[in-house]
C-alpha cells in the first residue's frame, strides 16, 4: 500500500511515496509503524517515546483524518488503502 509523506516529513522518508507491502487486513498505526521503522528521523519525527503518534501529525486514510473515524488509527486497512501523513503546516499574511 501507498503511504504518502507531505511537506518537511518527505526529506525524512526518502520521497514522497513508501510502499508497504499489506497482505492482509492491518491496523492504520502498524502500517504506519512499518513505514517509518527504516527511517530514523521520521520515526524520532512522528512517534513519541511510548510509541503513540504526535499530536501535531495529521493522518489521513483514504482522504478521511483518523480523527473522523470510528477507530481512528485502529482501523484496518489493507492493499488498495491510503495513508497520508501530514506535519504540521503553517502560514500566514505577507506583511
């Protein structure tokens, strides 16, 4: 499956895209987990010292943010999914 990194996060994964191999149904955080395992920085980056995700990163599976599903980073996902996964992006007016 298709685990897509945006803004500062993607210098950390190697690229945009790393490819997860799923075979079967899968919680969203054990995916997650899989991608960032070979990548130090993006590991330190979105997990905390207790595993759990920072509060600041945004996933999203299928275009849907974890937080609007039902077992948010507990839902099982499997090939054809999705995972998103956003810093945090800020901006603001040009003065």
């Amino acid at each position: 499956m298709r685990v897509n990194f945006y803004a500062t996060l993607r210098p950390l994964a190697g690229g945009k895209t790393l490819n997860v191999p799923v075979p079967d149904a899968q919680r969203a955080s054990a995916v997650l987990h899989a991608a960032t395992e070979a990548h130090p920085g993006l590991c330190a980056e979105l997990w905390d010292a207790h595993g759990a995700l920072r509060e600041h990163i945004k996933v999203f599976i299928n275009g849907r943010h974890t937080t609007h599903l039902p077992d948010g980073l507990d839902t099982l996902i499997g090939e054809h999914d999705e995972l998103d996964v956003f810093p945090p992006v800020g901006g603001g007016a040009r003065v």
